[in-house]
C-alpha cells in the first residue's frame, strides 16, 4: 500500500501545492485546517477533495496508525492537536519543505527564490517550459491563471519528465533543504530577516546551485560583496535593455523584443529573468516569445478582478513594502485615483515592517489617493496583538497622507460605495485572509448599485 500523509493547514497555498505533488507520485494524502474548523468552505478546498485528497479539521482524527508522516509549516504551532496526536502515535513530523526536498532528490531541479516576484518567476517559468515541449513539474506559491481548473487549484502542475521548478521560500530558511541545478534570485531586499541576514541566507544559497543563479538587477553584485569570501557558482545577471513598442512596455533579448503580458515595470523584469532562465536551457528565443504572448498571469497577483461603476477592481497578494509599492505605482500609471485596502498578515510582520511601510506609503501614495485600512489578520494561535492597523494609519496621517482603518468588510463597503467615482481603481492587497479576494469581487455588485 502507498504513503499516507497528512498535511496540516493543507489550505495554505504551499502546503495545497505539496499536496497535490504527493498524490500525482501515488501517495494517499489527508489534510486539515483551521477554516473546516471554523466551519468555512473555500474555493481550494472544493479542489483539493475533487483531486481526492480528503480532508477533516485539526482535532487530530486524520493522524491514523498508518499515517507514514504529518506535515506542517512554520506557522503551525506545537500545540496544535495534529502535532499532539502524531507525537502520541509516534508519527514522525516533516516540515514542508524537507518533504519537498525528498520529492525533488535526484531530479533536475529549478529554484526561485528573492524577496519579491518569485510566484511570478516561477510560474512563468513553468509555462514557457510547457509550451516549448519541456513538461516539467511544478510546485508553486501561487495559481498560475493558465492552469487553474474547478478541478486543479492551479499552484500544482504535474509535469512528464525529471525536470522539477519550484518555489523557494526564504522566510523560514526552508530553502536550504533544496539542491538546485538552477537558481532564481530575483531580488534582495528587508522582508521577514534584516538586509543583512537576508543577504547571507541568499548567499548560502547561491551555493548551491550547480550550473549557475540568474540573478535579477544588482543580486550578483550583491552577492560579490561578501568580506569572508565570494559566492561560489555562476552567476549570470545579462543588463535588463528596457523597451516599450507601440505603447507596450518590454525587454530584449538576443535581438528579440518581448512585450510583457503583465502590467507593471517589476513585471518586466519577472518575465525577463524567466525568459534569461530558458534561455540557458537552450530554448529558442521566437518559441519563447510566443509562449511568453499567451500567460494569463498568477492569482492575486495584479489580478484585474473586473470594472464596476467606471472602478477599474484588482486583487493583490501584496503584503510587505516593496510588493506594496509595486503594485500601487503599476495602478498609478494608469488611473486619476487609488482607493487602497490593504488588511496586514500577522502582528509580527506588522511589528517589524511597521517603519518601512510608513515610509514606503507615504512615498507612493499622491494627495488624491486613499488608504483603507482592515484591522490585522488573526486565524487563531498565540500571536500577541502589539501592535495594530491604527498605529500605521497614525503614522501615515502625521505624512499628510489619507488613512484610517475600517474595522470590517461592511463597513468597508459602505466607505467605498460613498467615495468611489468614475476613473478610479481599486487596489485590494494582503496575504493570508482568504476573504481579501471574495472582497473585491462583491466590490463588483456594490459599485454597480
């Protein structure tokens, strides 16, 4: 008989993603999550039981006697009774990305990882390999538009041969457990560690990689500027040649122009480090071109969710600075007015970016622009509120900028249906609070009336 596991917060966009990469190499796979707790149906969820994948709530009825492991992330805590029931049956617990890791031993492998855009890369990547005949497998932290399904999620694609692309996440060091041929490093910047703990976790990566890191602009140099010593490996970082042709932006590459399919500058750059990545495969530059014209994008990534009443409505995973930068400056380009909802992930996070987003707002944000903030998302567990959503809008208001926090979705409504004109543009952002994107697609009935 195959494996069985068990993932716990088998909701999670990773570990759903994991999910599905154990039952397509013939694992029997449970899971469990704090929203079947909560009695709360989501859209991955209906997904991951159509895939077969059964699922319970945490209350440790899914760790059998045969459960060969449970699996968690870093964000479940020791107490959770999963954990207590796979101690007390001596089930051995794996952390995510080992099991990844053993998924992945042996195969030709592809890691992203940086700061910011690696969903993006990722599954950029994924899409062009598939288009060009590679069929690699791919495990993603976000739905690739292209492959999202009623039955397939869409941050999973099972692939036909030992190449493997995945996503690797830096805010737990997990990506360490990873040996890659090939490494993405998009970016480097202050996010879950300090700049400088980030660069040295960077750098122990770069490593790795056995034929070479594709470094996104200024990684490589980054990455050189090490006092005890230099990164080893290749790095490959060609200049970004910037350029836009009848009014759409792009890049070129080896005498090949390529439109991006994505709004945004940083989305430039994302299809641009893709394209360098295949490029060292051996892809030519036309096929890629042309597989580049038909990706639809990732979930919740600048998603344009619709247009309700002359508000143009997106949908945005954006939940530290720099994402939240770049996803206000893309909706400036080409609207009067922005009408922000961002809803922060955790009190940590808060804690720590506290400083960084009250700069960072206060930069992007114009005097017709507004800000509406949720109060911080809490799913349970033992965080401590230190701080609050009141305290960045505070911040924000002494800058001379337009602020507050609403403390719910209805009350939300009701602020945006009073302020909300023609030429506008809804910009819904945050992680975690699975009722961000159910949000801004009510926007579309509320605007409408």
């Amino acid at each position: 008989m195959s494996d069985l596991y068990h993932l716990v917060g088998v909701a999670g966009v990773g570990m759903s993603a994991l999910a599905q990469a154990l039952l397509a190499q013939g694992c029997r796979v449970s899971g469990s999550d704090r929203f079947l707790d909560q009695g709360s149906e989501l859209e991955v969820l209906d997904r991951l039981r159509a895939a077969g994948i059964r699922l319970m709530p945490q209350d440790g009825s899914g760790v059998l006697a045969d459960t060969s492991g449970v699996i968690v992330s870093t964000a479940i805590e020791p107490g959770n009774p999963d954990l207590e029931a796979a101690r007390s049956r001596g089930v051995p617990v794996i952390h995510r990305a080992e099991m990844l890791a053993r998924l992945v031993r042996g195969r030709r492998l592809i890691a992203v990882t940086g700061t910011s855009g690696k969903t993006t890369v990722t599954g950029l990547i994924g899409w062009l390999l598939e288009q060009c005949g590679q069929w690699p497998t791919v495990v993603n932290g976000g739905a690739v538009l292209n492959w999202k399904t009623p039955q397939a999620p869409g941050n999973f694609r099972a692939g036909r041969d030992a190449l493997w692309v995945i996503e690797a996440d830096e805010s737990d060091r997990s990506l360490l457990h990873f040996e890659p041929e090939w490494e993405i490093i998009t970016n480097i910047s202050r996010d879950h560690f300090d700049l400088r703990e980030t660069l040295g976790l960077f750098r122990t990566f770069s490593h790795k990689a056995r034929a070479g890191v594709v470094c996104g602009r200024g990684v490589a140099e980054a990455l050189l500027a090490d006092p005890e010593g230099e990164a080893q490996g290749r790095l490959i970082e060609e200049r970004l040649e910037y350029e836009e042709r009848a009014g759409r932006p792009g890049f070129v590459s080896e005498g090949t122009f390529f439109p991006s399919p994505l709004p945004g500058l940083h989305n430039v750059e994302n299809a641009w480090l893709a394209v360098v990545l295949c490029r060292q495969l051996g892809l030519d530059p036309a096929a890629l071109r042309e597989a580049l014209s038909s990706f639809r994008g990732i979930e919740r990534r600048l998603e344009r969710v619709g247009e309700s009443g002359g508000v143009t409505i997106v949908d945005d995973y954006a939940h530290n600075p720099a994402k939240i930068v770049a996803a206000w400056r893309t909706m400036v380009q080409t609207h009067g007015r922005i009408l922000g909802v961002w809803r922060p992930h955790g009190f940590g996070p808060l804690a720590a970016m506290l400083s960084d987003l009250e700069a960072s707002l206060a930069d992007v944000m114009r005097p017709q622009d507004l800000l509406f903030l949720l109060p911080v998302f809490y799913a349970g567990g033992t965080a401590r509120p230190t701080v609050s959503s009141g305290d960045l809008a505070a911040r924000l208001q002494r800058a001379g900028k337009s602020a507050r926090v609403v403390e719910s979705y209805s009350a939300l409504e009701g602020e945006l249906r009073a302020v909300a004109r023609d030429g506008d543009a809804l910009l819904v952002m945050g992680a975690r609070d699975p009722g961000l994107p159910r949000f801004a697609r009510r926007m579309l009935t509320v605007l409408k009336s």
